[in-house]
C-alpha cells in the first residue's frame, strides 16, 4: 500500500573498488615472461626428490615461494635455473591439503611426512600485468569504446553501479516479499482440502513429508496468490521478447563472469535460445520477469527509506 515504508539502499562505487576493478582486468590480460632469477612471486618448475631411503620422486612440479613460511621461501628467492635447493615441505607449507598436492600424497601420508626434499630448478615464470593503455582498454570494452584512463575506470564504476543497482533491487524484492507475506498471514485459506489434493496429485508425497514442508507450502502459495493481486494491480504483462531479454541477460551475467564484456549479440541470442528450449526454464524466466515488473509497480507506490551504505555492509544484511 501507498502508506507502506521500506528501505532501499543505495550502494556506493568506492575508489578503491575502481582501483580493484583496474588491477583485476590488468592482471587478467597480463602476459609471462621467463626471467633468469626467482623472485618470492614467480612460479618455479623442478623435480622434487626426498632425501630419504627410497625417496620420493616428482618430476616437473610447480611451487610459488609467496606460500611458503618466511624461512623456507628464503631458499627459493634468488635461485637460477640449475640451482638445487634443500628445503622442508612440511616446514614450508601450513597447508595440509596445499602440501599432499605438491607431493602428490594423501592427508593421512602428509601427518607422517618430515623429510627434507631437493627441488632442482628447470623452468622460471613470472605473470606481469598489462600496462593500463589502450591495448587493455580495447581488449575490456572492445577497439576504440574508449580512449583514455579516465574514461576506462569511468566505464568500470558505470558498470559496478549498474551492478549494485540490481543487487538492491532484489533486496527490495525481498522485503516486498517478506512484508507481502506478513500481511496475508491473516487470509485463511483451507489447508485440509489443500493437503488431499496434494497427496492425490502426487502419489509419492506420505503424509509426513506433506506436514514437514507445509509452513513452506503454505508460504509459496500466499506468495502466489498476492503476486496474481499485485500482477492484476500494476497491470503486469510479460511478451515473449521480454523472457527472450531475461535469458539474453542471464547469458551475459556469465559471460561477464568470465571477464567478457562486449560479447556479441548473436552469440548472447544463441544462449538464450539453448536455454529457451527448456519449458521449466521458460516457466522459471516468465516468473522472474512478472516479479521483476511487480517490484517496480510496488516501487512506485510504497514511500522508499533511500540509505547510502557500503557494499560490505549491504552483504551484511542477507546474513
């Protein structure tokens, strides 16, 4: 109802997010090299071989000093392709897991494990990350979309932005939701005759599973029945091309989790026509898109409580 107050937050785009986003895209579109000496966070490729009787032996594996203890990383920091260094793995790495996979031995092994090891260089390689130019801009938002700093962190804030503002629509769906249900708490509804049909549409239900899930039965239902109010109050109505956008959406979400921003949209139609042969699916993206359409005619009527709050502090909420 109009007289109805919730929150909606308006989450902030810190610099440092900015700054974050900058380092995550330079260090994903970096580059290796191969040095000639280790340093603490370049990956070294060797043999390992246990000083023991009957020694353990692994050829051509891959440790980074930057995990190991400050003392046995000494060791590595320097080294040469040639180099032989002892060191003591079960000293090194606080890890149990960490270390069973470097010596490729089981949890119950690494207990047991206090060998000292050789770890005989081969192979040095060191991730440098992309300079902040406008290789990296073109390879982010596609060749020539922008053609400055200024404008690259501007673009990744626009982005974040329109990010948070979907993670805070969702949260005032929740609440919509939550004081929707509160209300219809009081609208009686008959449960008998509403368990006898369950059990008859589905056989397999016992009575014991029907009464475990009723309070969520019982809730889903409500909800159902004041989302059909609501769609019939803001005049909801869902085309097929607006399903096609949600899948079109979704499809992008998962490109972009990938760091791919500027996938075509033949590609991203594609997508969405996989997941549309699917009837569940379709059933599932029609809901999401009424709901979507129903928050925003609630947003429109119920007085909005705007609160600035960081992202931290936003994820807070949901615990």
């Amino acid at each position: 109802t109009a007289s109805q107050k919730l929150p909606y937050y308006d989450i902030e785009v810190t610099d440092e997010m900015v700054d974050s986003q900058v380092k995550m895209y330079a260090s994903r579109y970096g580059s290796y090299e191969q040095p000639e000496v280790a340093e603490e966070n370049d990956m070294l490729r060797g043999d390992l071989l246990e000083q023991a009787e009957n020694g353990k032996k692994i050829d051509a594996q891959v440790l980074t000093p930057a995990y190991m203890t400050p003392a046995q990383k000494k060791h590595f920091v320097g080294a040469k392709i040639g180099d032989i260094i002892t060191f003591n793995p079960k000293k090194a790495y606080k890890n149990e897991a960490e270390l069973a996979s470097l010596l490729k031995i089981t949890a119950e092994e690494v207990k047991n494990m206090k060998s000292d090891f050789t770890f005989t260089v081969i192979g040095i390689t060191r991730h440098k990350d992309a300079e902040i130019n406008q290789d990296l801009f073109d390879k982010v938002f596609g060749a020539g979309s922008v053609k400055s700093e200024e404008e690259f962190r501007g673009r990744l804030r626009e982005q974040m932005a329109q990010n948070f503002n979907e993670e805070a629509d969702y949260k005032f769906g929740e609440d919509i939701r939550t004081a929707v249900l509160k209300k219809m708490d009081k609208v009686a509804l008959p449960e008998e005759f509403l368990k006898r049909w369950l059990k008859t549409s589905n056989k397999e239900l016992t009575d014991e599973q029907i009464e475990a899930d009723w309070s969520k039965t019982m809730e889903s239902l409500r909800w159902q029945l004041a989302k059909d109010q609501l769609a019939e109050q803001f005049e909801v109505d869902v085309k097929p091309e607006e399903v096609n956008d949600y899948a079109k959406k979704l499809a992008r979400m998962q490109f972009l989790q990938y760091g791919m921003m500027n996938v075509e949209d033949e590609y991203l139609e594609s997508f969405a026509k996989d997941m549309l042969k699917d009837e569940n699916q379709v059933r599932n993206f029609y809901e999401r898109v009424r709901e979507e359409k129903i928050f925003a005619g609630a947003k429109e009527i119920v007085k909005l409580d705007k609160k600035t709050i960081s992202h931290d502090e936003f994820n807070k909420l949901f615990k």
